[in-house]
C-alpha cells in the first residue's frame, strides 16, 4: 500500500518541487516537450516529397525557396507540435513511471505554460493552413483535433490509438498531394509506407510502456492480449503490409519503388527476428528506434526518382 500511495503521488511531489524553484519557462524543456528531432523530419519529409515527386525536373531547385511548400511544412510540423505537447500534459503520470527522466510538464514548464503552447500552436497551424487550402485547412483542423482525441481518450484504448497515430503519419505526407495535385498515387505510396512502419512501431511502443500504462488503467493490445499474442498481431500486421506496399507498386509499373521494396524486405526480415526476441523494456525500445530508421530509409528511397 505505502509503495502505491508514494507511486501516484510522485508526480505531485515532483510538480511542487518545481512551483517551489518557480521554474515558469525552460526553452530546452520546450524543445523536448515538442520532440523538436521528429517535427525536423516531418518538415524534411514533405521537402523531399515536393523536391523528389511533385516538382518538374527544370524547376525543382526552385521549390526549396517556394513560400508556399515553407508555409505547408510549417502548418505539418505545428500540429504536430502541438500534438506532442497535449499528449505529454496528458500522460504526465505515466511517463513518471515509464520515463521519470524524461518529465517536462510540471517539472521545466508550468502546466499552464503548456496548454498556452498547445492552443497557440494548434490554431497557428490550422490557420496556415487554411490560407494556403481549404482542403489544407482541413486537414489541419482534422490532424489537430485527433490529436487532442488520441492523447485524451484513444491511446489507451486498444490498437485504436495506434491506428488513429499511424494514419495521420501517412496524412502528413498525403497532404502534400493534396495541395499540389500532383503524382498523387506515387505519393499515396509512401503515405501508406509511413503508416504502416508507424503502426507497427506504435505498438512496438505499447509493448514498451506496458509497466506504466498497466498502473493508470490504460487497455492497449499487450493489456489486453498479452505480450506474447500482440507479438503475433504484428507479424500478420509485417505480411500484409508487405503484400499492400508491393501491390501498389505494381500498379504504379515503378520498377524503382518496386526494387526499393525487393531491398526493404531483408531488414523487414531482420525486424521480425528482433521482434520474436524481444522480451524486455529496452528491447522494445531498440525495436521502436530500428522501425524509425526503417521509415527515415523508406523515405529517403524518394531521391532515387
């Protein structure tokens, strides 16, 4: 009992901690709060996908300038933002226990100071995006709003969380066919790419984080199934991704895309083998790392166009 009292009070001890040093603002805690390395790749993403997929070749030097991709990214990356923000506020007694290192909200930043950032940052992104697009503005609205969703309700709902994440990764790269209006099925693509390489790791993340969102009564699958049969889900999960990915390459006759998915299948293989091994917290942790850098090769295969 005593050790159940002091693990849901840690977080009030650490917040009081924190009133008491009256830290109000903590730029690199921001930073953190803001996964500031993530929001650089999904600016990135959307740069190689205009430079690489969507610009005529005469004119694609020119695109790194465009006001417009700059504006589009910048929309991507604050929602985004904003959506790191609200799910750290929301888990703040979680990630003591499964991260207590790791602990922003409360500790570098006030509490208040955080949903401030949050709203500032969504209606920014939505309203960026809204003067390029309506369409833009849409699904900026759509991405914000999920994100509130997911970090309040979604996440620790079984696998709904990881899809609802997943999905709006691949949206973040569909978007930019959605305003250009251009190779749009390439690019369609490597949105379902994105999605499920981040579905999988997703999960992968569940597994991960399984001692803490046991404690706060969260119901992810490895909650609900066990450890053993969500490692089963995501080996029929690796198949039929493999089989979609190769099938719309087919379609699109891309002899490129189709070799870049031939070389993916040995470090997909590789993952698989990772994966049946796994059996602790930092196994998991290196796996959900791996399947990161399996998404930034993914996505870099877009400069061999």
């Amino acid at each position: 009992m005593p050790e159940y009292f002091n693990l849901y009070s840690l977080p009030c001890r650490n917040m009081a901690y924190s009133k008491t040093k009256k830290k109000q603002f903590s730029f690199i805690g921001f930073l953190k709060l803001t996964r500031f390395p993530n929001l650089l790749i999904i600016g990135f993403t959307q740069y190689l996908s205009v430079i690489f997929l969507v610009a005529y070749p005469e004119n694609w030097f020119n695109k790194i300038f465009d006001l417009n991709l700059f504006l589009l990214a910048s929309s991507t990356m604050l929602i985004a933002a904003a959506g790191y923000i609200i799910n750290d506020y929301y888990d703040i007694k979680i990630d003591y226990v499964n991260k207590p290192d790791k602990v922003v909200v409360g500790k570098l930043i006030k509490r208040r100071i955080v949903l401030a950032s949050h709203v500032i940052l969504n209606v920014t992104g939505i309203a960026i995006g809204f003067y390029l697009s309506k369409y833009v503005g849409a699904i900026n609205f759509l991405a914000g709003f999920m994100l509130w969703i997911y970090s309040n309700r979604l996440k620790r709902m079984p696998f709904l969380g990881n899809f609802t994440i997943a999905l709006l990764t691949g949206l973040s790269i569909f978007v930019v066919a959605v305003y250009y209006q251009r190779n749009i099925y390439l690019l369609a693509n490597y949105a379902v790419f994105a999605f499920s390489i981040n579905l999988i790791r997703e999960v992968i993340k569940d597994m991960e984080d399984l001692r803490g969102d046991m404690r706060f009564g969260s119901k992810t699958l490895p909650i609900v199934w066990g450890l053993r049969k969500t490692k089963y889900f995501l080996f029929g999960l690796i198949v039929l991704f493999i089989f979609i990915l190769f099938y719309l390459s087919h379609q699109l006759e891309n002899h490129t895309l189709n070799i870049f998915f031939i070389i993916l299948i040995v470090p997909i293989v590789y993952l698989i083998y990772l994966l049946y091994r796994a059996d602790s917290q930092r196994r998991f942790h290196q796996l959900s790392v791996y399947c990161k850098l399996l998404m930034l090769a993914g996505i870099s295969s877009m400069t061999f166009f």
